[in-house]
C-alpha cells in the first residue's frame, strides 16, 4: 500500500534531492564553547543518520521547539508576549516567565529565519503530507526492529486525508476494514502506554535516552533500575521492559 501511494503525493524533484540530515538536533547533541558568544560548533550522536530527500529530511530541530506552556506562540510574523498577568506575579515568578518567553521566542526567530532564508525548506512545511513522507523512510528501516504500528499509523492518516489533497479521480490505494482498525486503534494505545512507561522510568532514573547517566548518579541509577526490573509488570506497563541498561 505504501509503495503504490507514494507516487501520487512525492513532491517535485527540486525539493527531492538527497540531503544527510542529523535526525536528532536536540541540545544534548549541540556543541557550544564554554566561553564567548553560544554559537553551535558542531553535532554529535550521528547515528541513526540516513541519506533520503530532502523533502523527508528537513524538518524542525528539537533544539529550537518551545514546549514550556506558559508563553503562546502567535501565527505569522508576530512577536510572543508575556500573558497580561504576569505583572501581578513576585519577580521570581516574572523571572521564570521571562526565561519561557526567550525560549519562545528563539522558536519564532528560527521560523522567520527559514521564511526569510530557505524558501525550499518554507514550502515542504505548508505542503500536505509532509510529517507522514519524514517519517515513512524511518518507519520503513525500523519496522523490524519497532514494529508496524508507527507505518500502519501513516498509511491510515494518508488515507484519511486522501480526497482532500490527490485529484478525486486518483483512487486511494490504501485501505483498512473496520475490524483492521479497531485492531489497530488497540495496538496504538498499547504503544503509547508502554511509551510512557519507558519515559517515566527515563526520567526518574535521569539518563538519557541511549542509557546515559552522570557519573555521579550512576550508582543510584544502577539500584533503582535493579528494582525496577525486578518488580516490572508487562502488562500494567505496556510491554516487557528488555535489556536496559545504563552508559
């Protein structure tokens, strides 16, 4: 279904050319000097690093995303601003606010500056389809490893919004019986429950996602770890936890 689908939304051949992208531009993976003005030097962690389109590559950096929930990010070329409220808050309270607001707006600046500068890379983020045609190629690779839930959950989005972007006269090749979905629906949230649960367990033994921990923190990591294996419960949790370990 896939292979028969992508010929009918592949974007032109000016924004399919291969490109080497970092596929995780996080600020673990930034490197910055330790003095002088925070200019990126250089990335680290290339692994997982594929050659594919640039249509499929060129997404937004981790690194610039502003998640913290407390400043809105404006569509178009408007500024962030502190909500209205803030000026009744304690200056500690304004100073953590005024952190979230630098860290939005170092999100919008990044937007502009790919308006401003990369038409190419402006107009694969308005084109349809193009979270689902990023994630295809890895999707693809790492079904083995991953499962198909992920690439099953593509094909099903692609096939939701077929109509809406393929001439009415092109037949959408993907299709799924009620029952194949209800299925899938099942496996999603089994997926997305064992992801949290992985998560959670990341968090609170504070490693990173390939297992790393400080130094300093490794012998609490390593005990409580022990116990987590000891007392994980596969089905409460999603899954069985497998062979995990610290760096």
């Amino acid at each position: 279904m896939c292979a028969k689908a992508i010929p009918h939304i592949a974007y032109p051949p000016t924004l399919c050319f291969p490109t080497l992208w970092h596929p995780n531009i996080n600020h673990s993976n930034l490197l910055i000097a330790p003095t002088g003005p925070a200019e990126i030097g250089g990335l680290v962690d290339w692994q997982s690093s594929i050659i594919a389109p640039y249509c499929m590559q060129a997404g937004f950096p981790e690194a610039f995303i502003y998640t913290g929930g407390l400043i809105d990010i404006p569509e178009g070329q408007v500024t962030p601003k502190l909500p209205s409220h803030v000026s009744t808050l304690s200056p500690e309270e304004q100073e953590v606010y005024r952190v979230h607001l630098k860290l939005a707006m170092r999100q919008k600046a990044y937007q502009q500056k790919i308006v401003e500068e990369n038409l190419g890379r402006s107009i694969i983020f308005l084109l349809p389809f193009g979270a689902q045609l990023g994630s295809l190629p890895v999707q693809v690779i790492r079904s083995w490893s991953d499962g198909v839930v992920p690439l099953r959950q593509s094909l099903v989005d692609l096939r939701k919004e077929w109509e809406s972007v393929v001439s009415e006269n092109v037949q959408c090749p993907i299709s799924f019986t009620d029952e194949e979905l209800r299925a899938h629906e099942q496996e999603v949230q089994q997926c997305l429950k064992y992801e949290g649960s992985i998560m959670s367990l990341t968090e609170d033994l504070g490693c990173e996602n390939d297992g790393w921990v400080a130094d300093e923190e490794y012998s609490r990591a390593a005990k409580m770890l022990k116990e987590r294996k000891e007392n994980w419960d596969d089905e409460a949790n999603g899954g069985p936890l497998g062979p995990a370990k610290l760096a």
